[in-house]
C-alpha cells in the first residue's frame, strides 16, 4: 500500500505571525463591547416572569383565613419525584370547620426534589396548592429546603376563592338544622 504525501502550501508572512487571527479577534471584541449589555445585575434587577411560570408550590388560606387543604393526599400520588408528604390529621369537633372531614396535621415539600412540573396544582380538588412565580431558593443545609406547612403558608399567603365551598357547606347544614 502506498501512501500519498500531500504538499501543503507555505505559509505566507503575515500568517507566520498570525496577525490577520489577532486582528479579526479583536475585530469582535471590539465589535460586542460596544452592544448593549445583556446582562443583569441580579439580585438588583429581576428578570420578567412569563405567564403561566411554574415556580415554587406553596398552600394558600382562602380569603377567610381557613386552610384550604383537606388532605384528600391528591397531590401526593400524583407528584412524579414524591417531593409532598402529607400526614392527615382530624379537625376538632368544637371548630367551626367541623364539617371538613380532615386536615393535615404535616404537609411538607422536599424542595431539592420537586422538578416544578405542577401536576400538584392541576390535581389539587379545593385549589389549596399553587405554584408561585418565585425562581431562587437557597439555604446552607438541605433541612432548610425541606418545606414545612408553616413554611408553605407563608410562602403562598391568601389567594382569593371564586366557590365559597366552605361558605356554601356551612350555610347548608345551618338549614339543614333548620328545619
């Protein structure tokens, strides 16, 4: 088998020194230091959030201030990574949320394994679970993202409720104890 030299051509001057390379990388240096920045000063400046941004899940009070939530553990079954664990827990008698068959006694989030797909919001029967439009979440151990229903309400706060479901419960049995 024979083998092929090929002959390159000699390099000229101006290559040897490589100065048309320095010039035309320069050339776009100079060229992108005078475009606008595109960057942003984080945490000054905060990016636009579009619509439908799905951040971090959190439980939100209806406009009452009562817990949304029932423990139906929806969410629960549903979440691909098995970041929610919920703990149902009886409501006492003397309440005045008696008719609600359940609450959670723990609800928590493992934030280090949600993947933000928000399965937990669509599922959710009485809206208790939204995904907020926050992005950055730190802590110094990984206790500190492992969200506690404490944690979650504060994060989600109140939303206002279009049903009125409690609201319209109460009323029931108020006369269906009527009559």
């Amino acid at each position: 088998m024979a083998i092929k030299v090929v002959e390159r051509k000699p390099l000229s001057l101006a290559e040897r020194t490589y100065l048309p390379q320095i010039i035309s990388g320069l050339g776009i240096t100079m060229k992108n230091m005078l475009k606008p920045a595109v960057t942003l000063e984080y945490p000054e400046e905060r990016p636009d959030i579009p619509v439908g941004y799905r951040g971090v899940p959190t439980l939100v009070k209806d406009s009452n201030g009562r817990e949304k939530c029932v423990s139906c553990q929806l969410c629960e079954f549903v979440c691909p990574p098995k970041a929610i664990r919920i703990t149902p827990g009886g409501i006492d008698e003397s309440s005045e949320d008696a008719h609600v068959e359940k609450a959670p006694q723990e609800f928590e989030i493992n934030m280090l394994r949600c993947i933000y797909c928000g399965y937990c919001q669509e599922v959710c029967p009485e809206e208790a679970i939204w995904l907020q439009n926050m992005f950055s979440l730190n802590g110094l151990s990984r206790e500190e993202l492992i969200f506690k229903k404490k944690k979650l309400y504060e994060l989600g706060g109140t939303l206002p409720d279009n049903h009125f479901k409690w609201d319209k419960k109460q009323d029931a049995e108020k006369a269906g104890n009527a009559h």
